[in-house]
C-alpha cells in the first residue's frame, strides 16, 4: 500500500472524538440535563429541609436568590427540565410504539421546536424584571 492510500484511508481525528448524528446528542443532553435536575432538587431539599433548623437562615438564603445571576440560573433550569421532559416522551414512544425508532429523528427535531416555541417566551417572562430592575424601567 502506497503512503497517499494510507493517508487517505486513515480516520481524521480533528474536532471532537464523538461523532455521532443528532439523536446520540440528544442522548448525551438528556444525561445532562437529568443530572442538573437532580442536583437542584438535591439543593431544593437541604435549603427547604433548613426551615425546620433556622428559619432565620432559611430566610438568608432565599433572599440570595433574588439575585440577576439566580434568576438567569432558574431559566436555565426551565430550559433543562423541558429538554428533559420533552426528551423522555420521545425516548418513551421510540420504546414503546412500534414506528417510533422509524420517526425518531423528526421527533426529535419536533422536541426541539416545541421546546423553542415554549422557552422564548418563558425566558422573556422569567428575565423581564430581573432587566427592568437592573436597567431601569417600569416595573
């Protein structure tokens, strides 16, 4: 085998390592998006669970997130949630209905619609007073 036949069949290896199509993506958010979810539930529980310890510093805390950067955190998590969710309905009917692994790719790009057709308006409601009070503005 010549040199240039070896370069040419040789795989390159630049940008990432993974090179799956857009439903292994889809895969790799749904962990991640899974993940987050249970540890601001986990977060949810300890901060929730202070009240009964010290209602004073229960009280401490919310008030700390009532800040810009938490409120830009919570849509994030919305956004998160609904991937999520929305992600677990196609996985349930790709598993469950017998043309879903047919479909699955428009499912997905379905999801993606659907989840930005929900969050832009959900981010614009969320951040409409954390910017109003941060740029001034009626309230």
């Amino acid at each position: 085998m010549s040199a240039e036949a070896a370069e040419v069949s040789r795989p390159s290896r630049r940008g990432t390592l993974y090179r799956g199509d857009p439903g292994m993506w889809s895969w790799v958010a749904h962990r991640i998006t899974g993940v987050l979810t249970f540890f601001f539930l986990f977060a949810h529980v300890l901060d929730t669970a202070l009240v009964r310890v010290s209602p004073q510093a229960y009280n401490e805390i919310i008030e700390t997130y009532k800040t810009p950067l938490v409120n830009l955190l919570e849509v994030g998590l919305v956004g998160a949630v609904l991937y999520h969710a929305l992600n677990g309905i196609r996985v349930m009917l790709v598993d469950f209905w017998a043309k879903g692994p047919r479909y699955q790719r428009q499912m997905l790009w379905g999801i993606l619609v659907v989840w930005l057709l929900v969050m832009i308006p959900g981010a614009y409601f969320m951040l409409v007073r954390t910017v109003s009070d941060m740029f001034g503005g009626a309230s």
